[in-house]
C-alpha cells in the first residue's frame, strides 16, 4: 500500500516510519510512504504557504493554490484516490476505519499546520476529513503517522503474527483479555492458572470472558454494537450487564 503525505514538516516523519515494525513492512514493501512537501509548490521566491484570513481574526490560513498544486501534480496518473484531511473537525478514527482504507492500495494524507485551510481545499480537493480525537494539535503530521501506523497493521504481512491484527483491542469491537509471559511469578505475583494448562478450549474460554468483563468495566459503550453470542451475553449479565438483549 502506498501512503502520500503532503505536510509543511516533511522531516518529522522519518524517525517514525523507520523503526521497529514499519520499516520492517516498507523494506518487505508491503507499505511505501512518499512525503510530500507543500512549499514545493508554493510560488514566489519565499515560498509562501500561509496568509492571513479574509476577514480578520487571528492566525493564518493554509494557501489554496500550493496544496491544490501539490495534490494534482502528485495524483495526476490516479485521479479516484482517496485523499484524506487531517483536521479536528473530522469524523473520528477508529480501527473500523483503519481497516476500511487498508483495502486501498494508495490513499493521499494532507496535513495541516496553522490555523486552518482554505476551505476550497476542503470543498475541491479532499474525499474524507478525519480527526484522532477532540483535542487541538499543532498540525496534522503526528494524526498522519497514526494513520500510517494503524492502516498498516491490517495489512497482511506487516505484522509476525498473521492473526494479530485480529485479536487486537476494538478489531471485534471488544477490548482484548490480558497478557502474560516469563516468568510464571513474580513476587509471588502468578500467572492465571490457565494460561499454564495447555488447554486450549479452556484458554479460549477464558480470554473471551476476560475480553467481555474488561470491556463491561472499561468501555460498555462498546458492548452496543459488539457481536455478541448468547452465551458472551448470559455471561455479562452474571456480571451485571443489563443492555441489549
Ligand atoms: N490537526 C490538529 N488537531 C487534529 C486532530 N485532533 N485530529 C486530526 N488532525 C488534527
């Protein structure tokens, strides 16, 4: 999958993109990441990208015309590509969403700095508006990278295990059961004894019951729209769980 990002801080992406799992998925080639950046195509000899608003108020506003110019030089040969703006205002992410674009061989990322855009990027440019929250960051570059670091975890190959992604937190709309690993005790602290059993149905069990009492303790809002069995749902309700029924 190919990730094109357009940003005014196009160095900050590299520490990022370089460790650990995702270089290991761009050296496999399974993702590539081209950044892209925006005062390149911003005219004049001081390359100017920001002005300040039409109107008044404070701050200063992103330029249409090097974005605009940016995204058609870059996308000319695949005018249908998904382009993403990151901006608060967005809809939020989630790994719903995640696994949704990882079915894309290329989406374009746009990242904003400043006090906003010029809305005709919005209005001419952009297919989808996405934020990582609702707080307010400097620019988009850090919301970018999460994409990056979220979308490709759902591709195959990326991570050593090819049913990680599956287990993970959200991806079946429950948080996942807890870990353990060596030693078996620590400080007299032990392992559940199960984990140790070498039963697998047993194990099974236990980690979708611990996945249904941590998601009924930490997020119950996500119990709304789990997919739940009948016996997933008599256990919740031996833990008190009075919704859906
Ligand atoms: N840019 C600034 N804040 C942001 C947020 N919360 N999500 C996405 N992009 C942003």
């Amino acid at each position: 999958m190919r990730f094109d990002v357009f940003t005014l801080l196009p160095d900050v992406f590299d520490a990022y993109l370089n460790a650990s799992i995702l270089q290991r998925a761009s050296e496999n080639q399974l993702i590539e990441t081209h950044v892209h950046n925006i005062r390149d195509w911003a005219a004049g000899k001081h390359h100017v990208t920001d002005e300040p608003p039409y109107g008044g108020g404070g701050g200063m506003v992103m330029k249409v015309e090097p974005v605009i110019l940016a995204l058609e030089s870059v996308f000319a040969d695949d005018p249908g590509c998904p382009i993403i703006m990151l901006t608060p205002q967005g809809r939020q992410f989630d790994q719903q969403i995640a696994q949704s674009y990882a079915a894309y061989p290329r989406i374009g990322l746009v990242c904003g700095r400043y006090e906003g855009f010029d809305e005709r990027i919005r209005e001419h440019a952009i297919t989808d508006e996405i934020s990582i929250g609702d707080y307010v960051l400097t620019g988009g570059e850090l919301p970018a990278l999460i994409l990056i670091d979220a979308i490709s975890r759902n591709l195959s190959g990326v991570l050593g295990d090819p049913t990680g992604a599956l287990d993970d937190s959200h991806a079946n709309g429950l948080l996942e059961y807890p870990h353990y690993t060596r030693p078996a005790v620590f400080r007299g602290w032990s392992v559940p004894e199960v984990l140790l059993s070498g039963h697998h149905a047993e194990i099974e069990k236990w980690r979708r019951r611990q996945s249904l009492q941590r998601t009924l303790e930490k997020r119950p809002d996500l119990l709304q729209n789990a997919q739940l069995s009948e016996t997933d749902r008599d256990y919740l309700r031996s833990l008190g769980w009075t919704g859906q029924t």
